[in-house]
C-alpha cells in the first residue's frame, strides 16, 4: 500500500491476488537444500516478468559458490524456459522443473507416448512411486517413464561461436489422483 513513483520499486505489475490496484515488487532468490538457507536474493519492480529474472539470480548463485560445477537447480514451469535450460547446461549444470505445455505441447505428449508404446513389451514398463502412511499401508502416488533428448545451442565466446550439446532426461508420469479429477470435471462439464 505504498506509493507509485515513476522511478520507484514499487510498480503496478500482474497481481496473483487479482488487484491491479495495488503495487507489486517481485523478489527472486536462490536457496540451498536441505536447509533452505537464502544465497541469493534479487528485488526488483513489480512490472517486470518473472521469467528474466531467473538467469541473472543463477549468475550471482554461481559467483557466490565459487563458480562450483554440477549444481542442481530445481524450479518451476518458468524455469523450464528453453534458454534458462540452455545456460545451465552450458555450465555444466543440472536442472529439475516440471515442464509447461510451452515446452511440452500436447503433440509432443502424444510422441512421446507413441515411442513409448512402441517399444518391446519387456522395456515397456511404468515405474511406480509409493508412498507408505503410518499404518503401513502403501499408496501409488504416481507412475511413470522417461526419455531421453538431444539438446544444442550455441553462444560467443571471446569471438568464437561455441556450439555445446546436452542429454535431458524427461520424465513423463501419471497421477492417478490428478487424472481421477480430470476426469470428473470432463464428465461435470
């Protein structure tokens, strides 16, 4: 409820609590598991995207760890931006994000369930993730395969375009719950 300057931090930006009315700032931050102790964090004015925010945050990230090689980064669907991807594994990175329908259309889906099906009947089988309550009793939470894919990019370096390739592990899964309440609201429409 502050003030709206031109040059402020405050800014009118996209509210997820549907007040446009209302100023908006965004923070981003990096933290470190298991702790969640805050490496990085990055405040900027409310109208800006989220999206761009991500790569210079892993900049610092890096800067602050010494430039360490082989971090995992775990984020959301806004992470999973094509050159988000790319400059991780460009350092040597590894990233871990559920992937919107952006990067994975529903044409996509349906190819990478056809090149499932598609293989011999023993190399066909669906890894199932459990959980066990305190009773003892397990309960499929979700079951799953996963692809590989070839990814390249390139980028200058001192001059020179440097092409770089990297292995991305897809992991395609199934909720059952989720899929139990598609269905109901397909059927309820």
């Amino acid at each position: 409820y502050g003030q709206i300057k031109a040059s402020g931090m405050l800014q009118f930006g996209h509210s997820k609590d549907h007040r446009p009315d209302l100023g908006q700032i965004k923070i981003a931050s990096s933290t470190l598991d298991p702790l969640g102790v805050p490496l990085v964090t990055m405040t900027v004015s409310g109208e800006q995207a989220d999206d761009v925010l991500y790569i210079p945050v892993i900049a610092e990230t890096r800067k602050s760890l010494d430039r360490r090689k082989g971090l995992l980064y775990v984020g959301d669907t806004k992470m999973g931006a094509f050159a988000i991807r790319s400059e991780l594994a460009c350092h040597e990175e590894y990233y871990l994000m559920p992937l919107s329908k952006v990067q994975v259309n529903s044409n996509m889906m349906a190819d990478l369930l056809d090149v499932f099906e598609a293989r011999p009947e023993e190399e066909r089988v669906l890894e199932e993730v459990l959980v066990t309550d305190e009773s003892g009793e397990r309960t499929l939470i979700a079951q799953g395969f996963t692809e590989t894919e070839t990814h390249s990019d390139s980028r200058q370096e001192n001059g020179k375009e440097r092409v770089y390739e990297w292995e991305e592990r897809r992991f395609i899964v199934l909720s059952p719950e989720y899929a139990k309440k598609q269905q109901a609201q397909l059927e309820e429409r």
